[in-house]
C-alpha cells in the first residue's frame, strides 16, 4: 500500500531542493546588499565625495546586483517550482493508475466529481505546498533572521526592536486573511464551476429544452447562477480590499515609529543618514517575509489535509484481485459455465439479487436469458467477469472456481457488450479496435460487416474515421449498439455476452445480426440477455428469470408449451406487433 507524507517527496527530489534554497538564499544576500549600497551613496552624496565616475560606479554595482537576483531568481523557480511540478505530475500518474487498479463497486460508491475534485484541487493544494510554500517559509526565515541581524549589528538594536513591534501584526493578518480568502475563493469557484455545469447540461440537452419550449426558464436559471457568481466575486474583493491596507496599516506603524525614533538618532548624530536610509529599505523588505508566514502557515495546514484524503484514496484495494499462485493457461478455457446454487446480493445491506441459480451452460452452447426489468440479468453477466466477487464454489469456469481464474484471462477471453453500451469520444475504428488498437484494418472493417454495420460507417464522409462523441458525430441508438458489437466480436471470443445489445436494431437487421453470429460463434459460448423473444428464440436453452429466481427453462417450443410467463411474455409481444402493423 503506497502512503505518502512531505518527507518523502522532498527525499525524492532532495538534490533538486538543496540547490534551489541556495539560489534563494543567493537572491536574499543580493537583496539584503542593495540597501547597502544606498547607505555608502547617501553618506558619500552628504559628504561630497561623489564625482561622475562614482555615480557610474554606484549605478553599475545596482545594475550587477539586480542582474544577479533576476539570474538566481529564475534558477530557485526552476529548481523550487518546477520541481514541485514533477511532483505533482508523479503523484497524479500514481493517483491514476492506482484508481486504474480497483474495482467496478469503488467507482460505483464514488461521485466522478469527488474523484475529479482530488485528482486536481488535492494534487494542486500539494504542489503549492512543496513549492510556494518551500520557497515562502525558507524566504520567511532567511530574510527575516538576516535582516534583523543586519539592523541590529549595522544600525542601531534599540531603533531595531522599537520598529519591529508591529511587524508580527502582519503575520497574524495574513494568516487569518489568508483563511477567509482561500474559503471565499473556494465559493467562488464553486460558483463558477455551478454555472459552467449548468451551460454544458443545457448544451447538451438543448434538443429536450426545444422540445419542451424550456428556453426562457433555462435562461432565467442561468441568470440566477451567473448573479450568484457574481456576489461571490465581489465578496472576494471585498476581502483583498482589506487584507492589503491592514498590513500597510501595520507596516506604516514601523515606518513611524523609524521616522520618528530613527529621525532623532539622525539629528543626534547618533547614526548617519546612510544608515537611516538602509534602515528605512530593510524595513520595507521585511513586510514580504512577514505575510509569507502567514500564507505558509495555511498552505502547509491544506497540504496536510489534502495529503490525508489523497492517502486515504491510496489505501483503497480492489477487492477483486487474482489468488497469489493461481496458474492457468489461457488456451485452457473452453467456455463451460457452471452455476452452483448461486446466490448474491451487492453488499450485505442490499437486498438479494440471485437466488439459488442452478445451471450448466456446455461450450459452444447459446444459452439465453429472458426476464423483466431489475430481475438480475445483467447481474449475471457481470457475475461472470468477476466484476463483483462471489463465494467460493458458485460459479465455475471450465470446472474452475472463478475466483481462481484470473482476471487477465477472464477480460481475455470473454467478450461483454453491456446494456448501457459506452462509446468513447474517438474514431469509429478506435472504438472497435479498443482491446488493440494495433488490429489491422480490414479485421476492423470485418467485424463491422458481421455487425451489420459496415455500411452504415461507410455512409458518413469519414467513414472509419469518423469521430465520435461531443465533438464528432452522434450515433444513432441502433449504430451504437452495433458498433459496441463490433468492438465485441473482433476479440473472437470464447464467450460472447450480450446484454439487452440489439434492442435498439429493428428485427430484420437482427437476425442478420444472429445468423452471422451463428457461425462466428458456432464452437464459442454466447450468453444472451434480451427483452424480446425474436432475439432469443433460437437459442438452445432459455432460462427466465423473474425475481432473481430461474422460474423456466427449456427451449423455445417446450417453454410455449407450458404457458407460464415465457408464454404470458410471448403473446404480449405477438399482439403488440400485430399492433405496430395495423
Ligand atoms: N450495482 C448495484 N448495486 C446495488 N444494486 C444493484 C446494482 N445493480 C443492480 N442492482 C439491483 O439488482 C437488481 C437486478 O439488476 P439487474 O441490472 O441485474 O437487472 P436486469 O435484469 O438486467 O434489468 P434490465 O432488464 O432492466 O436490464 C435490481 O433490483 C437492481 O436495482
Ligand atoms: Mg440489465
């Protein structure tokens, strides 16, 4: 189980980290030396010591200096914040594989949302930790130190003391400013991303809007969001409008208390002008390291809190995974099923699914399942990938328990087209070719054929190449389906499930579609789930379920004969035709 915590990640970079403080700490000597130069010009223009060239000599040693703290400054960046990048950019490819890894009912318990909102605000609330914020605590603790120790020893300790007073003020300020910001400016973001999902749903659903005349409801909902983001905005505003002067206010109070304290040393003699101006310069630079304790202080606090969720994310398992030792060929499997008494519900709280599913399917054999909606066909099928796991000894593959088989064979050899069959936003050919998309062409184009829907493909201007999704075409329910066949078939595999995947074809394409499947599958298992007898009929054996429960099997003449609710199923369907017809 991988964990992680800040230790680790500066370890990992530690080199990259290393240098970059030193070229931090390069800026802030640099910068600590410019009010040092201003202190000799001051006390050299007040003594008259200054001729032309050492006005040129003044200008150049800013100019050096300046160039200096640009140079190092560029270099701390790359070597602070970019490596936070690389960071970032590792733990979201872990993050990513790992979630990669787990099983079908995390996901199911997870909003895509909360998955989305830890892959970017949890990975970014690190980065900023393990860069602006490295860069503003080691700024915070070398600036401040150094330049107290220089006022100190250089100037004066008791003007020193007397103008750093209000100086923790600011710190205080950001820390707490820095709190209410980062909620504000969560709420706005909120509201922004409320308002952009409402514009994409409406986009997306524009055709239901039209239809139902919805526009001017949907503008006026649109209006509300927009004005709510808004508010939130300006309430941000608000908040930095007062942040800023606050600690003005309090870095204005050191100002004053040198001005006032600082001007009489100057009258008294006590230090020279040149210190004066130094001390006034150091003054101002420390407001800087000021604040960025405060912001450190929270960014660390969200790090922290955003490494707790991503670890607790990280020692999720998947809870079906492949017995340690188990050895299996795959040209073993045969596509012999077995079913043993079966019985299954989600999880211990739900309800059951399946009960005492008792059944033997050979290989080669077509086998069918008929049942009303919610009657745990398509948990069946799911059953047999292994998506959910079962107790020992209720299903067998090839006389093996399912649990011992394992899941690179199972995905291997099993070919699934599921009910709410999914496309994903690429080629047509991409789409068919998912399990490789090294598969030649003309296999690729082959399966579309024995789909039936190759000349549907060939009808669009791109034919294969056709893009599909928001930005490419949309296909209709019947091609998706098909496709999803396609994408089914080209594995050529040892057992073929169909969940409910021909409902949307009109019945002459369908048995099309079964006559070549036939062939295809002639030695292969096929499983399929329908709703309509036509799909099934010729299957060798039919089990319909009804309640989680196989209430009839046989084939299609025997279950006619004993006018349960196969037959009750049968003539609703006759009579609704004969409906469609007249
Ligand atoms: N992931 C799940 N978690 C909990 N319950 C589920 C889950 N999936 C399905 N169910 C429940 O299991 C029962 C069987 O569902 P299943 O999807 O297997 O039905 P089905 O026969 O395929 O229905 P349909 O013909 O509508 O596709 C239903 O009561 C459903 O609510
Ligand atoms: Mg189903």
């Amino acid at each position: 189980m991988q964990q992680y915590d800040f230790k680790y990640f500066f370890l990992k970079y530690k080199k990259r980290y290393l240098l970059g403080v030193v070229w931090l700490a390069l800026v802030d000597i640099l910068q600590l030396i410019i009010p040092q130069i201003l202190r000799l010009f001051t006390d050299d223009l007040q003594e008259g010591l200054l001729d032309g060239a050492g006005l040129v000599r003044y200008a150049f040693f800013i100019i050096l200096v300046a160039g200096g703290t640009a140079f190092f400054r560029f270099l701390w960046r790359l070597y602070i914040n970019g490596t936070a990048r690389k960071l970032e950019r590792d733990l979201r490819n872990d993050l990513y594989s790992h979630l990669q890894r787990l099983s079908p009912s995390y996901f199911q318990h997870q909003k895509t949302g909360d998955l989305m909102a830890h892959a970017t605000n949890d990975i970014n609330a690190i980065r900023r930790a393990t860069g602006p914020g490295v860069v503003m605590l080691a700024d915070a603790i070398l600036l401040t130190i150094a330049t107290i120790a220089i006022l100190i020893f250089t100037i004066d300790i008791r003007l020193t003391l007397m103008a750093l007073i209000p100086l923790p003020f600011i710190s205080l300020v950001s820390v707490h400013f820095g709190k209410i910001i980062h909620k504000k400016f969560k709420s706005v973001q909120e509201a922004f991303s409320n308002l952009s999902d409402k514009a994409q749903e409406n986009f997306s659903g524009i055709r239901v809007v039209k239809a139902f005349a919805r526009e001017k409801k949907e503008v006026e909902r649109f209006e509300v969001s927009n004005k709510n983001n808004f508010l939130r905005n300006v309430d941000l505003i608000k908040t930095w409008g007062l942040f800023r002067p606050l600690v003005q206010f309090f870095s204005g109070l050191s100002f004053l208390v040198v001005i006032w304290y600082g001007g009489r040393l100057v009258i008294l003699r006590t230090i020279s002008l040149g210190d004066f101006v130094a001390f006034i310069s150091y003054l101002g630079m420390l407001t800087w390291p000021m604040m960025a304790l405060g912001f450190v202080i929270n960014i660390i606090q969200r790090g922290r809190a955003s490494l707790d969720r991503l670890n607790a994310i990280f020692a999720e398992e998947p809870d079906i995974y492949d017995f340690p030792g188990t050895d299996f060929d795959i040209s073993e499997l045969r596509g012999e099923i077995t079913f043993d008494d079966l019985t299954f519900s989600y999880s211990k709280d739900d309800e059951t699914v399946l009960q005492d599913i008792n059944l033997e399917i050979a290989a080669g054999d077509t086998v069918a399942f008929l049942g009303r909606t919610g009657s745990g066909k398509s948990t069946i099928a799911r059953l047999l990938l292994r998506m959910y796991n079962t107790d020992p000894g209720e299903i067998y593959l090839d006389g093996h328990d399912i649990r011992e088989v394992p899941l690179r064979v199972i995905r291997e050899e099993m070919a699934y087209v599921p009910q709410d069959n999914f496309l994903f936003s690429t080629t047509i050919a991409e789409n068919i070719a998912f399990h490789d998309p090294e598969t030649p062409r003309e296999k690729i184009e082959q399966a579309a054929r024995e789909a039936c829907v190759y000349k549907n493909i060939k009808d669009f201007t791109h034919g294969f190449d056709t893009i599909l999704g928001e930005r490419g075409v949309t296909l209709s329910g019947g091609q998706q389906q098909r496709v999803a066949l396609a994408r089914a078939l080209i594995k050529r595999p040892k057992i073929l499930m169909l969940d409910d995947s021909l409902s949307a074809v009109d019945t002459k394409t369908e048995e099309e579609i079964l006559q070549n499947l036939e062939s295809i599958m002639a030695k292969r298992t096929t499983i399929l789930i329908a709703h309509r007898i036509s799909t099934i009929k010729n299957a060798d054996r039919i089990f319909v379920l009804d309640r989680g429960q196989i209430i009839e099997r046989g084939d299609h003449e025997s279950l006619l004969e004993k006018e349960g609710l196969y037959y009750d199923i049968y003539q609703k369907q006759l009579l609704e035709e004969k409906l469609e017809e007249s």
